[in-house]
C-alpha cells in the first residue's frame, strides 16, 4: 500500500472523492490534521491534530454487488484487529464497524461506496485510530487509544505501515467471503452468546438480547427469549 502524508485536510475521504483518478487505487491518504473528520450518522470525527491516525484508501473491487458490499467492512474490520493484536491489543468488532477494546472504541471505519451499473466500482474507506490522543473532548462518549492501554506513544509512520499491511492482505481475500465472513461473526463484540442490553430506535423499546447472527447483507440478527429480530445499521443501539 504507498502512502502519500498531507499535512492537514478537512477529510481524507472527501480528499479522494475529489482526487478522482489522480491517486492510484490502494494508495493510502493520511494526514494527523483533519478539519472537519467526518463519522457515521452525519457526526464528526475528532482527533487531535499530530496524534492519531486518520486516513482513507480505494479501492475498485471487482464484481461486488451492492447487497454484498457488507464483505468489505468485514475484511477491513479484520485488517484493523489483526494490526492491533501485532500491538499486543486485543480488539472486538462492534456491528457493524467500530473496533472496541472492551467496552471502549479505539479506531471508527467510514465506508462510502459508488455503486456504477450492477456492481460497486469504487469503494473510499476511511480509517481514524486513536494512537497517541490520551485526553478527549466529552462528547465522544467511550474513546480509548493504542497510548492510554499500553502507556507508551507510537510512532504513527511505524502504525501506518503495519496497518497498510494488513489492509492489503485483507483486501485481496475480497475473494473468499465465506472466510471472511466467518472470521468477522467470530470477531464479534458481544457476540459470546450472552444478553446484553439494546434499544430498538424506532420504538425506543429497550430490551436484552443476545446476538444470533450476521447475515452477508450486514443485518444484525438478535435472539430475545424465542423471538428472532433483523436489524439494519440504525435501526438498533447497542447500551454501553
Ligand atoms: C465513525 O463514526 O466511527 C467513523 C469514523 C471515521 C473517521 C475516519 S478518519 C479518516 C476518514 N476521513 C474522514 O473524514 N472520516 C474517516
């Protein structure tokens, strides 16, 4: 994976929305300084300038349909967990994309795919993981860094590279869905077979259910007493 570093920009996604086909696909864009970071759901995504990660590479897949686009959230997912653990950090993925270090997230994934005839052309993932940040603003409600759980700073050239690694090895299992889908379901945070606490966002009804399954679409699949419910990204929050 190259990498290209840019000393500030709003957003490395909306860099390469607006690059075009002036980057290389798999070319990683970072920069330590984003203006406005965007996340899911329309929020930001803060970092303090020089200390985190923030970046976001393409790809142009080949013969991914839009209801199988879930497949690269998995492997990205997995690329991310796998470059942790090199860290010594055991992470968790958090349906359908956050990365959880217990019941805190050290690295959000925002994924934004363009879909041309059948298939997704181009797919723009961005990455933000917290690696030296200790001290966050109160809004963010859970975050925990690579710094605060091994009490050292990183140097962020080394974390990239490591990460850039992984991300290659995972994006060419783009092919082998099967795989990555098992390995992502057996990665899941929550997903040891217990009840834990959601809210369903359309009736606000709050409820203890144990997650029974992830289809290939990305729906979450929950298990409350003997009533089985499917869920889209939104559609359910997970209480911390
Ligand atoms: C989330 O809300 O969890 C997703 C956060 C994604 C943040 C990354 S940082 C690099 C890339 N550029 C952005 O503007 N957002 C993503």
């Amino acid at each position: 994976m190259n990498q290209i570093w840019i000393a500030s920009t709003e957003s490395t996604n909306s860099y390469l929305q607006e690059a075009g086909d002036s980057v290389k696909p798999h070319t990683m864009v970072i920069s330590s300084n984003q203006t406005h970071g965007r996340g899911q759901r329309g929020n930001s995504w803060e970092s303090e300038p020089g200390k985190n990660l923030t970046f976001s590479f393409y790809i142009k897949p080949e013969g991914i349909l839009p209801a199988e686009q879930f497949i690269i959230s998995e492997a990205v997912a997995l690329a991310i967990m796998a470059a942790l653990r090199e860290f010594g950090i055991v992470a968790k993925v958090k349906w359908p994309n956050d990365i959880y270090v217990d019941d805190k997230k050290i690295c959000g994934i925002l994924i934004e795919n363009s879909i041309l005839g059948p298939s997704i052309y181009k797919s723009i993932i961005g990455i933000g993981i917290n690696v030296n940040q200790t001290l966050f603003r109160s809004d963010a409600p859970n975050p925990v860094s690579m710094a605060i759980l091994l009490g050292k700073d990183y140097d962020l050239r080394e974390v990239a590279q490591i990460i850039g690694r992984y991300l290659d090895s995972y994006i060419k299992l783009l092919d082998k869905p099967d795989a990555l889908h098992f390995e992502y379901k057996k990665n899941l945070w929550r997903g040891d077979g217990n009840k834990y606490p959601f809210i369903e966002t359309s009736s606000g009804n709050r409820f203890f259910a144990k997650i029974a399954d992830v289809e290939r679409t990305g729906h979450l699949y929950l298990q409350s007493d003997d009533k089985f419910s499917r869920y889209a990204f939104k559609e359910i929050i997970f209480v911390l």
